[in-house]
C-alpha cells in the first residue's frame, strides 16, 4: 500500500531555514524508510535551499526494486535497480514554478547498500537525499575535480547532522 504526505512547512525550524513544500510517496513498504520528518531535517540541511527566497517544491518517492529498475532503465537506460534518481525541473520559457524536481529512492537498493557497507539505514539514506537534491540544484559528479567538490560538500552537510563521512 503506498502512503502520500504532503507538507507544507520550513524544513528545519531555525531561521534561514528553506521554504519547502515536501511531498513524500512511499510505494515501498514502511520497513526502514524514514519518515517525513527525517526527509525534512536532511534537506533542512541543504544552504542552497535556504538561500532560494520563494517556496520549493519538492517530489519524493520510494520505490521497490522492480520499479526502481524500470525507471533506471526508461530514463538511463541502465537495466538495473539504483539507489536514488533525480528529475530536475526545468520550467517552459514564461513559466514561473516552485518545482524544484523530483527524486526516486529505490528502498531494497538503500538498505542493500548500507548493510554491505556497514552503515546505519537511515543515515544511507540522509546521505542519499542530499547526493539527489544536490543534483536537482546543479551539481555533479562526472568529472573528477566535480565529484571531488560534490563529495565534499556532502560530507560537510552530513557533519552538520552529525554523520560521519559515507566515502571513507
């Protein structure tokens, strides 16, 4: 059964915190995926969020591994399921929107990966949110001096909610 829910809210509750509208869609099961409040402290995290002056829109959803898979494979053409996904948004010429982009979390593949690597879940997937909303504000991590100062900025955000770097 999926679970919707939608926020409307600062994500963080300090000043300078970011105006965001979160919609979460969870198609995955309840099993060790965080709740809406975990997602909203993650991005709360996230500078280039607070400094936007309008509302942000933002799409999340989780996914199984089946359609994890078909997404990975419809818009990379990669036949396998990957852990995060991001969609930016990229308004029509004369269009004014608070969208921001969307993320697809797929569950099996994040849990997978933070059993083999030893991590807990939940800060897996605090370190995956940001990696996505990253992208969705224009970083990337194609060249190495890019992944270089993408990566180092998520362990900068991840320190500031006290979790220990995801790349050692």
């Amino acid at each position: 059964m999926a679970t919707e829910t939608r926020l409307r809210g600062s994500a963080g509750r300090g000043a300078g915190a970011p105006k965001l509208c979160l919609w979460l869609r969870n198609e995955a099961g309840r099993k060790g995926v965080p709740l809406l409040r975990s997602f909203e402290r993650w991005l709360g995290a996230i500078p280039e969020l607070a400094a936007r002056r309008d509302w942000t829109e933002l799409n999340i959803l989780i996914v199984g591994r089946a359609a994890g898979r078909r997404f990975n494979r419809q818009f990379r053409g990669r036949d396998y399921a990957t852990n995060v996904l991001s969609f930016p948004y990229h308004a029509l010429p004369g269009e004014r929107s608070a969208l921001l982009g969307d993320l697809v979390i797929c569950a099996p593949v994040v849990a997978r990966e933070a059993a083999e690597q030893g991590k807990p879940l939940r800060e897996h997937y605090a370190h995956l949110t940001i990696h996505g909303v990253l992208h969705l504000l224009g970083h990337d991590h194609e060249k190495p001096r890019d992944a270089g100062l993408m990566e180092a900025l998520e362990v900068r955000l991840l320190a500031g909610l006290g979790i220990k770097n995801p790349y050692e």
